[in-house]
C-alpha cells in the first residue's frame, strides 16, 4: 500500500543509462521515466522534472544529473528524490554510505520504486539504515584488508606504494632490498632516538658521521621523525 504522506511532495527523477547504445536507443531511459512519472501520478507526488545521465556509469557520484538532483535537494527545492532502483543511484559503497549521510541530513525522502523504499515511513528509513551500516562495514572490512596486505609486504620487503624507506633501495621488479650505509645510518638514529637524544641532534651526529638523507641535503627533524616511524611500522 502507498503512503498518502507522498502527496503533493515536490519531487525529482532521476534515471540513468550507463552505456552509449542504451543512451542513443533511449528504451531504458523511457522506461525508467515512464515508471517515475507512473508512481509519482499514483501516489499524489508533484514531480517537478526527471533528470537524467546518460552514457554514465553509477562507479561513483560526478555525474551532472545527480548533482544537480541533490542540490535540488539540499536548496529544498525538492523534497524527494524518486528513482527506479538504487542501482541508478550508485553502485559504490562509499557512495551508498554518503547518500544515507545526505539524506539524512538533508530530511530529504529517498523513493526507488522497484526497491519498495520509502524513507517517509519507518519501514523504507530502516532498510536505508540497514544499507548504510552495511556500506559502513564493508568500507571497515576493506580497510582492514589494506592494512592487513601492507603488514604482509612490510614483512617480506616489498615496497608498499610511495616513497621508497630510508634504509632500503628498490629494484625495477618492485623488491625492497636493503641499503648498508642508509641501514648503519638507520640504526645509529634508532639508538641516538632510545636514548632521548633530541631529532635536531640526531641530525647533527647523522651529518658528522657522513650520513646524509636519501635526497640529499640537510637532515631536517621533520625526516628524521617519518624515518623513525617507518622503522616502528615494519617492525610491529
């Protein structure tokens, strides 16, 4: 049963098409349009216009039709989005866990047809809730699985991304090998560090002993601190 709180709402569609065949035929967007205006007549909504993207694909938000629908949104131009499926909205976890933030925010009503979700009634706010918790954990989860692969290459010696770490060189397949000298250097910061012996000095003794940065230079305490760190991250 539709809610009767959609009536006389000030709506807008969003369709899209992510290929350029579907664009030129036309056949998805009219049916997506067809069903939005369909729903909208059917349940009261004053839908104000439908927008669409065409030829774009749903990998993440800059696409000019939908930024143009939420700020509709968020000038309160509109108070509901109304789609046919969420899949048109976005098929991004990070996307989906913004878009719940949006909405939210915004105390603008999310509508995707197909889906059944109405973010007016409890019912469709809690399947919105459950999507965004599960874009949250999924994000949580590919985190840890970054962090995870990192510790794994930090451990066998294999260069991570970035900048290569002072006290290793790196071979053309991407293996992290180490430099003597940068790795004499290395210890002799590590102990001067234990110690308590300030960043500033530590560069001095590293200078009179005729170490010098991977860059070259001056040792700045600033370097000195990021080579410290990176020695504490690999051997954790």
């Amino acid at each position: 049963m539709v809610s009767h709180k959609l009536k006389n709402i000030p709506a807008v569609g969003y369709i899209r098409v992510s290929t350029e065949e579907q664009a030129n035929s036309g056949l998805s967007l009219s049916q997506q349009k067809s069903r939005i205006v369909a729903y909208a007549k059917a349940t009261g909504l004053h839908l104000l216009e439908v927008i669409e993207d065409t030829g774009k694909s749903a990998k993440n938000l800059n696409r000019p039709g939908i930024q143009k629908a939420l700020e509709m949104l968020r000038e309160k131009q509109a108070q509901a989005l109304v789609v046919l499926s969420l899949d048109r909205l976005t098929r991004s976890v990070k996307d989906l866990g913004f878009l719940v933030e949006f909405f939210e925010k915004s105390q603008a009503a999310l509508v995707a047809v197909q889906d059944s979700i109405n973010t007016l009634n409890a019912a469709g706010r809690l399947v919105l809730n459950v999507l965004g918790s599960i874009a949250q954990w999924e994000r949580e989860a590919i985190a840890e699985r970054t962090a995870a692969a990192l510790s794994v290459k930090a451990q066998r010696h294999e260069k991570t991304g970035g900048t290569v770490p002072f006290g290793f060189n790196v071979t053309p397949t991407g293996k992290l090998v180490t430099n003597e000298h940068e790795q004499d250097a290395l210890k002799l910061i590590l102990r001067l560090h234990k110690r308590g012996i300030s960043l500033r000095k530590i560069g001095d003794q590293l200078t009179n002993q005729g170490y010098s940065p991977k860059k070259g230079g001056q040792w700045h305490p600033q370097v000195i601190k990021q080579i410290i760190s990176g020695a504490k991250r690999r051997i954790r």
